[in-house]
C-alpha cells in the first residue's frame, strides 16, 4: 500500500486519509520505517474502509457543491430581506449579516452583532427560517438563553416551539 510520510514533533504515529484520496502517515522524527510499514499493515482494513468512504464523498460532492451554491443564492435574496423586516420589528440593529455552508448550525450571533446564516436553512419551511432569524436578532438584546431571552423571541414569535420543531 502506498503512503506518504510527515514527520513532526509528535510523540505517535497517526493516519490520515486526505480529501485526495491519500494515505498519509504522521510519524515522529526518528522512528523506524520498519515501525511505519508495521503500523500501516495493522491499520489495513481501517484505511481501506476509510478510502472508500472518501472516494464515495468525493462523487457526491460535484452535485452537492451546486445544490449548496443554489441554496446560497436563495439565501442571499431571501435572507436580508427578511432580517431587515424583523429587525424593524423587533427594534434591533445586526451590524452584518453573512450566509456561510455551516452544517451544524442554522445561524449564530456575535457579542459584535454580527449575524451568519447557514445556506442549508433554505430547505426548510418559511415559518422555520422566520424562527431562526428572529431567534439570532433577539440575540442582539440577550446574547444568551435566558428567560428574558425566550420572552423576546416568544413576542415576535409566539409559536416559536412548533416552528423550532421544524428544523429537527
């Protein structure tokens, strides 16, 4: 099986498989490459399993990269709008709003006021992207999950629990 070495300051030996298909080995200066090839041949089965899995992701992405740059244009015409209407509303300025690709979260809110929103939002209904914005603009008057917090976001959306639901 082939491999490319980096040896560093680290103190074990370590595999990575690159978004090229690579097998990597992180190795600490001064190890044997009889260690290495030792190491590598043990972790067979672990670094095939985890080729295929990259080989799979790297089909699939073509498509997904077009899918999430549709997503992202929706999200540029809808989203500031809609902030902008809210933010009226609700008496609260963002400093900026940015759409990113983040998958683990739909929006966040800085201590500086600026708000991001992931394009990954779009696929949901209206009434969920509404929640989610008037949940990060009530985080520019409680930049946290408080009672009082709650009480923001529940007058500007007083369903805010079912259409929360909508995201899971």
């Amino acid at each position: 099986m082939e491999y490319r070495i980096i040896y560093s300051s680290r103190r074990t030996l370590a595999i990575q498989i690159t978004k090229a298909c690579e097998v990597v080995v992180r190795a600490p200066r001064g190890i044997s490459r009889e260690k290495i090839d030792a190491f590598v041949k043990k972790s067979e089965a672990w670094i095939l399993k985890h080729l295929e899995i990259q080989k799979s992701r790297r089909e699939t992405k073509p498509e997904l990269k077009a899918e999430l740059e549709a997503l992202k244009q929706r999200a540029l015409l809808i989203l500031p709008q809609r902030v902008e209407y809210f933010s009226r509303l609700m008496g609260v300025s963002p400093s900026s709003v940015s759409i990113n690709r983040a998958k683990t979260r739909f929006g966040s809110c800085s201590s500086k006021g600026r708000i991001n929103f992931s394009c990954r939002l779009m696929q949901y209904p209206d009434e969920a992207i509404d929640y989610v914005i008037i949940h990060e603009l009530a985080h520019l008057k409680h930049l946290n999950h408080s009672k009082e917090f709650w009480a923001f976001v529940e007058r500007f959306c007083p369903d805010y629990k079912a259409r929360k639901g909508l995201l899971k």
